[in-house]
C-alpha cells in the first residue's frame, strides 16, 4: 500500500517582519498561521499519513506563549500524525521552545522530534529518521546517523533533516548544519525531506527542499509550495508533487533610468505594475532604482513610485539614483539672491560631498528646494 505524505518546513511562526511597518506587517505575520491550517486541510484531503515538517517550526526560541497555543490549536485541526523537527532557529536545546511546547500538553497527533531516533508511521509501513539539531550552527552533518539508523526491512526509509547540501553554495565560507548530498544513498532512504532552502528543489534523486509555504523573502522565486510525496514500497522512486500554497510574492526589480521626459519616466514605473506576477495587494516589492535624473525627472519618479507603494502590499524602496540638474533647472532656481547661491552650492556639494550621506543630504535639500520654487512659481502660496 502506498505511503502518503506532505513534506513542509520553515513555517517560521513568529516572524516579525520588523521591517515592515503597520498594516502589511500584521498581515503578513497572520499570514504563516493561514497556511498552516490550509496544510492541515491539505492533510484531510489527499488522506496523507503524516505530515512532516522539516525543522525552523518557530522563529526563534523567544516567541510569546499565546503564540504556542495557537500553534497547537491549529495542529489539532488535524488528528493525524505531525513529525515536527527543530532546526537552526528553533534548535532542541535543553530549555528550549519546544520544551515549553511540551510542557503545554501537545495532542499524541505531535510528535517532536527531539532525538536522533527512529519514528514509525503509517502503521509501522515507514519509519522516519529525524536529524534535530541542539545548536544553530555546526559543522557537524545532523544526517550522517542515518546511515546506520535501523528499521523494518518492508518498511519505508524517511530522513528528515534541515542544514545545507554540500555543493549547493557558490560561497567559500564556512557551511554549518551540512548534509551530504548522496546521504539518500549512503543510509538506503526512499526520500530525504530537508529544510533550511525557503524555495523548492529537487537536490539529488529522492532528496527534497520543500521550501516555506508561504514567501518570506526576495530570493527564491520557487517558495510557496508543500510537497505531496508518494512512496509505493522500499527502493521504489518517490512521486513528488509539489502544491502551491503561497498567497503573496515577493518580487524584486531593478531599473536603470536615465535623464529622460518627466512622462517616460512615469510610464517606465508604471509598466513595473502591469508587469506584477499577482494582483499588486498580494505583491511585496522591492524597487531597485539605479543611474540619473534631473530635478524634474527626479519628482516624477518619486510620485510614480508613491502611486506605486500605494498599490502593492509593501514596497521597499532602494534609491542608488544620482541627481544630475540640468542648466535650465538650474537657472530656473537663480534668481539672483539668496536662493541661487544656495542651490549653486547645493549642487556643487552633490558633485563633491566628502561622504554617501552628506551627497544625499545635499540632493535631498536641493530637491527640495527645486519643489518649494516650482510650487511657487506656479502660483501655490502658502494658503494652496
């Protein structure tokens, strides 16, 4: 009879999106509790026989006490067994989130996985060989016990893991939490569910990222999945279907603009909206705007992207752009006095700034003396 289950991992509940302020923060953080229950009822609906989720169930190990009970609320909407792993941000210390989690009185459907030992689900059909991790950072690989780790022999073999595969960092530093990538192989699994990766990736036949459910950052396109695995006996190859369960997209672009009309410029940001893989309220944009603007360039952009921000969930905003004022607008700013010397020497100080923070201060106070002028100019006194 085949073996059913939903491979997840870093639900990170808890997280405070700090950076996000207001409303969209608070979204955002009910939003990881949502998904959860929607893999409850994942659970319900494809008859799975266990839920495994590996490791970083929690944010850290600080989170609030209400914020556990909610968890187990939301876990007891589903009677069937859920193999929870601790990983680097929720490592299984000796007073740690889970053992208040434990000490709150978990339903027997959770199961924590605290120790390097074997757990059989599915009626004793597949055993699951968890790797837990007691630090955030080790160099030691949590799966090399697997090789050795015991079971039935018509039982299907399941490791569960969270930590890095070898290779799968261009980065010469120092990897923690490393797990081999041929570890399927060397301790004869059916399938290998890793965490740590927040995208979905298939790493090495019968090895597994699932990824978060739900999309927490810029840098995998591929989040947002749970993984329906199928596994029709021991050494038959594992069916693995992913199912998307994220609801919002975190998206990053960059522009390069140039000294251009007011309008095109206006166009070019407004096309980035039409260009949204979702609905903008489900989108969490980062916009990377790089090269130059004049003045007028420069106030057009900036009511573009305000329109923007208003339309999307969370935009952030990384402004690399150099301000280049052209001689009219410079001349339209000298009027023989006061104001033309100080937006002469404004300008200069642009060109020249000892430092990345003084050049800003000084495009931003020549921008907006720009804006106060043409306000003027166009007859908008201080009464509007």
């Amino acid at each position: 009879m085949t073996i059913r289950i939903l491979h997840t991992s870093d639900w990170h509940l808890g997280c405070p999106f700090a950076w996000i302020p207001a409303d969209a923060g608070a979204v955002l953080r009910e939003r990881r509790f949502d998904v959860i229950r929607e893999i409850a009822d994942l659970a319900r609906d494809h008859c799975v026989d266990a839920v495994l989720v590996a490791g970083d169930v929690f944010d850290s190990q600080h989170v609030g006490d209400a914020l556990l009970d909610r968890t187990l609320e939301i876990l007891a909407s589903w009677g069937g067994p859920w193999v929870l792993l601790p990983g680097n941000h929720d490592a299984a210390r000796a007073e740690s989130v889970w053992t208040r989690l434990a000490r709150r009185g978990p339903p027997a459907s959770v199961r924590i996985a605290l120790e390097r030992a074997p757990i059989p689900i599915a009626a004793g059909r597949a055993t699951v060989l968890p790797a837990p991790l007691a630090d955030r950072r080790s160099p030691d690989d949590p799966s090399e016990w697997m090789d050795d780790a015991p079971s039935p022999p018509e039982a299907v073999r399941i490791g569960l893991a969270h930590g890095v595969v070898e290779g799968l960092t261009a980065t010469a530093a120092r990897v923690f939490n490393p797990i081999a990538r041929d570890r399927a192989v060397r301790a004869g699994l059916d399938y290998l569910a890793l965490g740590d990766r927040h995208g979905t990736l298939e790493v090495a036949p019968r090895t597994w990222y699932a990824g978060t459910p739900e999309p927490d950052e810029f840098r995998y396109r591929e989040a947002g999945h749970v993984l329906l695995v199928e596994l029709d006996g021991p050494t038959a190859p594992p069916r693995v279907v992913p199912i998307s369960t994220g609801r919002f997209h975190w998206v990053e672009q960059r522009l390069e603009l140039a000294p251009l009309p007011a309008v095109e410029l206006s166009a070019r940001i407004e096309a980035l909206r039409r260009a949204l893989p979702a609905a903008p309220e489900r989108c969490v944009l980062r916009l990377v705007l790089e090269g130059s603007v004049d003045l007028t360039g420069r106030a057009a952009v900036d009511e573009a992207v305000a329109r923007l921000a208003a339309a999307v969930r969370h935009l952030d905003r990384i402004d690399r752009l150099a301000l280049q004022p052209t001689e009219l607008e410079l001349a339209a700013l000298d009027d023989g006095g006061p104001i033309g010397v100080c937006a002469r020497r404004l300008h200069d100080r642009t060109r020249r700034a000892p430092s990345e923070e003084d050049r800003a201060v000084a495009e931003l106070a020549l921008r907006l003396l720009w804006q106060e002028t043409d306000r003027l100019a166009k007859g908008e006194g201080a009464g509007g």
